[in-house]
C-alpha cells in the first residue's frame, strides 16, 4: 500500500484529533480509505473486520453517534469487529494502526476510542452478527482548525504529546541493561518509532530486549489496566509492531514476526512476539 508519504513523516504527524471541520471533506481521500480497509480486511488472519461508516447515508444509524461529547463535528467513523472467540487483541491494533497511519498519510485525522463511546449506536450501524463485538472505534475526517477546550483538556489530561524515554523501553540482552540509541545501530530510527506509538492513556506498555538479531516484544501491564472484554494493552503492542514492521521495511531492514517464548522471562513482563532480523 502506498501511504502517500513516507512512513516516519506519517508517525510524527499523527496527533489524536477530536474535532472536526463538517463544512470540509474529501471524497478521493475516503474512497482510497475505503479501498484499504477492504484490503486490511483480507489480511486478517483470524475473524476480525473493520468498516467505514458514514452517517450521512447510514439511515438507521443514530442522528450522532454516541461519544460522550469527546468527539465533535465527526461524520464518519473506522470501526473494528472482532469475534468473541477467534480473535487476536494484537493483531487487531496492529492492522487498526496500519488504517489510522493510511488516514494520515491522506490528510485525514483520526482518534483511537477504547472506551468513550457508546457501543450500542456503533453496534447498529456495524450489523453484528452473532459473537462479534466491537473494541475500538475512531473518527475520521478532516480536522478543525480551532479546537475546543474539551480537546484541550483530553490531550492534557492523557499526557498526548510526553513518551517514555528509551531507558525505559528498550534493552539490550535483559531487562536490566537499557539499549542506547547509538548501540541500536540501523534499528534507531525504527525503535524510536516505536517509542512514539499512541497507546491507551499513553501508558505505552511495550517493552523491546534486543538479543543479537532477535527483537523481542513484552506487554509491561499497567495497574487497571487488565484482561476485560478487550485487552487495551496486548492492543498497544499491536500498534507499537505496526510502527516497528512498516519502518523497518520502509528502511530495506528485512525480518519476519515469530512467536518463540524466551526461557528467562523478566518478572511481570508477557512475551508477545519476536522480530528475527534477517539483517
């Protein structure tokens, strides 16, 4: 998929966008939007899809869809369906992340909702169907100039734009010897990506040990933040190995995602995935 742009200018431009201009749009960059999710949907290996929604011409959906007033001004929104039983939390975020960054790279803005949404009105508009249920939504469209005190205090309030420094995420061999940028070598530009993925109040519970060729992703859970309906966190990682995936590949750094659980697992961390290098 072309992403219009490079893939690391997209990640430093996607902002979480919670209002939106009405009077303003762009029907080719939606219909392109359209044309990928189709595509994302095919890539999917368990039964999880994903639609756009416009509520223009959805005639049963509600007159706005319910977002507790986080969103404003939003007439169409990304939704993602997964089943109750076949499902992968990760895999979900990783190919939402991959719809948000083709938004982007489009000139459209989007926000991750995990919570602040009301299902039912999502529910009626996505049709359903026995056993699914719906974890993430986001609008898209294109994005207010003037921002209200609302979106103000949202980004504020969920610390948008602070990220954990690199001692605290990446390591080197174990978790207890920080990998320093200068000792990532061709992997920096791709592991700072990472670092600058969005997660669910920021909380950014990836955790990378590098050993030799091999990356290895931990989800480091944070306090509230466990398996419900929906695992928030495993979501995270999701994103973080969408960023960590499509930088590298834009970068002509080769791998593939293995699933091998280490023997010495650090306290509290969950293995997810490994990235073995071919490089």
């Amino acid at each position: 998929m072309d992403f219009q742009k490079p893939i690391v200018q997209i990640i430093k431009e996607r902002i979480s966008v919670r209002s939106f201009d009405k009077k303003k749009t762009d029907e080719a960059a939606f219909k392109k939007l359209e044309e990928y999710i189709n595509k994302v949907n095919e890539e999917a290996k368990t039964k999880l899809r994903f639609l756009l929604t416009d509520k223009r011409e959805d005639s049963g959906s509600p007159e706005k869809l319910g977002t507790y007033g986080i969103i404003s001004g939003a007439e169409r929104y990304i939704i993602g369906v997964l089943d109750k039983d076949d499902r992968d939390d990760v895999e979900l975020g990783y190919l939402f992340e991959k719809i948000v960054l083709c938004a982007t790279g489009l000139g459209l803005g989007t926000c991750w909702l995990g919570g602040t949404f009301k299902r039912s009105d999502f529910e009626q508009v996505a049709k359903l169907q026995e056993n699914e249920h719906i974890p993430i939504v986001s609008p898209v469209g294109i994005k207010k100039e003037k921002t209200g005190l609302v979106n103000k205090m949202m980004r504020a309030g969920a610390g948008s734009d602070k990220r954990k420094p690199w001692n605290e995420l990446f390591f080197e061999e174990s978790a207890e010897t920080p990998l320093t940028e200068d000792a990532a070598g061709a992997y920096k530009t791709v592991l700072e990506m990472v670092r600058l993925a969005p997660s669910a109040s920021n909380k950014q519970p990836w955790r990378v040990i590098r050993v030799k060729n091999e990356y290895r992703f931990f989800v480091c859970r944070n306090e509230g933040y466990g398996v419900s309906s929906y695992d928030l966190q495993k979501n995270d990682l999701g994103i973080a190995m969408c960023h960590f995936e499509l930088v590298a590949e834009e970068l002509g750094l080769s791998g593939v995602w293995v699933k091998e659980e280490p023997e010495n697992m650090p306290e509290q961390w969950e293995y997810i995935a490994t990235w073995l290098a071919a490089d």
